[in-house]
C-alpha cells in the first residue's frame, strides 16, 4: 500500500447551496441523496437518469438538465461544489478538472481517492456526524467501519451530547464541564 498526502477532514454547510451531480446512475442517485439531506440545492446534468432521480426531478426536489456534460457549465455558474458521477471514468476527470480551474471543490466517485474532495462513508444520528475514510484504498471498508463505529453508539450518547449542548451554551469556557480523564469539554 503506497503512502498517500494526509487530507484535512471538513464538514461543508451546504444548505441552500447550489450543489452540481454531473451523471445519472446509480452512483449519482446516492451522491445526490447525500447532498439532499444536509440541505444543498442539486442539479443533475445527465442525458437520463434512474427511475428515482427522475422522480425527484419531477417533484422538483432537484434540477434536472437533460443532456451531456461541457465544459462550460462549469465555466460560468457558481457552484458551491460538483460531484462526478458519470460511467465515463475520462468524463469524471474532466468534469473534477473543470471544477479545479473554476476554484470549486469536486468529487470523482470513479475515482479510488475521490479526486480533489474524497466524500466518506457517513453516519447521522441527530447532533452526531461520524465520518469514515480510508483514503480510497478500500471503500467497501470505510463503510465497515462506519457501521462498527455507528454501532458502538447508543442512545445513551447522544442524550450525553444533548446535556453537553445544554451546559456550553449556559457555561463560560472556564466551567466547562469535564469528560471521563478530565478532558475540558466546551468552546475549545
């Protein structure tokens, strides 16, 4: 296994956000569900799409332009971020390329490392976001451990991070409550 440049884990508020899905498959579906649920306003550019991609369209869930993928639509809209997500690995890479020079970050799904902006296996439950990767060397992995990892997670915990919520927003920093070995939890 080669070494890989670390990468910086982020979460993206991308509510409201005009979010771009460039493909129509299966993949796609799940990339464009993802961005759905954390709020982000999708357009899908794919000359078809699943069953279900086209039902969102028609609800207007999403945005649907019906036709290939060109440069330009990446040249003049404002795109907080654009996933690629076609069967054409060489469109992907053209797609993520395009999205580069823009200044806008990008995820290859046909690509192992995700390209610029690789997209984790995600669990949600409430105030909680666990997010697992293995730096492309096994995806199939990342989601094994996401599910372990989600797991180990029980209600208990997030009535934990409830109370922890309640005592941050009435504490200042230097009453901070303390977790197990002492570790302050607050502003920091």
């Amino acid at each position: 296994m080669g070494e890989q440049a670390a990468r910086y884990p982020v979460l993206l508020d991308l509510d409201g956000r005009r979010c771009l899905v460039v493909g129509g498959g299966r993949v796609a579906e799940r990339k464009v569900q993802g961005l759905l649920g954390v709020g982000a306003a999708v357009t899908v550019l794919a000359p078809t799409t699943t069953e279900a991609l086209g039902a969102l369209a028609r609800s207007g869930a999403v945005a649907w332009q019906e036709r290939s993928y060109e440069t330009a639509d990446l040249a003049g809209e404002p795109w907080a971020f654009v996933v690629a997500a076609t069967d054409h690995p060489a469109v992907n890479r053209q797609v993520v390329a395009d999205a580069t020079t823009a200044g806008t970050w990008a995820n290859d799904a046909s690509a192992a490392d995700g390209g610029p902006a690789a997209l984790p296996a995600v669990h949600r439950d409430g105030p909680l976001t666990l997010a697992v990767s293995t730096g492309g060397v096994h995806p199939g992995a990342a989601t094994w451990l996401r599910d372990l990892a989600a797991g180990a997670i029980g209600p208990e915990h997030l009535v934990a991070l409830r109370l922890l919520a309640e005592s941050r927003a009435s504490s200042p920093l230097g009453d901070a409550p303390r977790l197990a070995g002492g570790r302050r939890v607050g502003n920091a």
